[in-house]
C-alpha cells in the first residue's frame, strides 16, 4: 500500500475515534481485531428506525396505549388539526421550544413520529437521538404515505 493511502486511513481511524460514540450504528457486524472496540461503543439497546406506514402501523396498533409509547406528529396545529393518526401528540417542529419540549420528553419510551412527509420527523429523530433517546421510529414518507397506504386518521 503506498504511503499516501496509509497516511490518509490513518487520519481516517484516529478522527474516527475521536467523534461523538455514544450515537454509533452498525449496518454490518464489524469482524476482525476491530470487533471489540467498534462494538463497545454501540449501545446495543438504542434502536433508530425508519418505517414503512404499514410497519409503522403494526408498531402503533401493539403499542398505543402502553405507558411506555409515544406517538408524536411534529407538524404544525393547524396541520394536526387537518387530520392525525389516532393517539398521537403534537409537538409543533417550528415551534421556539420545539427543542426543549422534546429534551423535556422521557428518554427511555418507545417513539414512533411523524410529519407531512418525513423531512421534519426525520430531523426530530436525529436531535433525540443527540438527547439520549434510545427507541425512536420514523414513518417513511409520513402522513402523505400514511394515507396513501389507505391508513386511517382522524380529526
């Protein structure tokens, strides 16, 4: 290997180590010497998904009610007010305290959210994912794929 190509992993592994790991995911078991210390920095009960409607809907039907689920639609209230899916809460994305309401969240529920379609509940995954949460799902195009599926809402 020529000198320029080591150099460059090299200052690839070492800025590697020294980021955030408290937010690492693997997308492949990671073999070899390395093993050990890639996967100590995973936190094996941390779950970050992004769903189909249909899949996100099976997740809502076994969990709404739950003392341990949250459903959050992050549009606006006037938006929520067109229409939402059942039981969720809306926390409005544009909001001043947007931030703070969702750092005021429990850390440890279950969270599916979602948006129109999937721009702002996929930003909103990604900054609970910086607070500490550790099981958040996305629904995939949001409420636009949502109704397209023929999934119901109400309001």
């Amino acid at each position: 290997m020529n000198r320029t190509v080591v150099g460059l992993l090299l200052v690839v592994v070492v800025g590697a180590g020294c980021g955030d790991t408290g937010t690492a995911v693997l997308d492949a078991p990671v073999e070899g010497p390395a093993a050990d210390t890639v996967t100590s920095l995973v936190l094996p009960e941390a779950s970050f998904a992004l769903a189909s409607p249909q899949q996100a809907a099976v997740i809502i039907d076994d969990s709404l009610g739950s003392s341990n689920f949250v459903l959050l639609d992050v549009r606006t209230p006037e938006e929520y007010s067109e229409g939402h899916i059942s039981g969720s809460e809306n926390v409005d994305f544009y909001a001043s305290e947007f931030t703070d309401s969702i750092a005021a969240l429990d850390r440890d529920k279950e969270y599916v959210v979602y948006c129109r379609s999937g721009n702002r509940s996929g930003q909103t995954l990604e900054l609970m994912r910086q607070l500490g949460f550790t099981n958040v799902t996305d629904i995939a195009g949001g409420i636009v794929e949502w109704q397209a599926a023929g999934l119901p809402l109400e309001g």
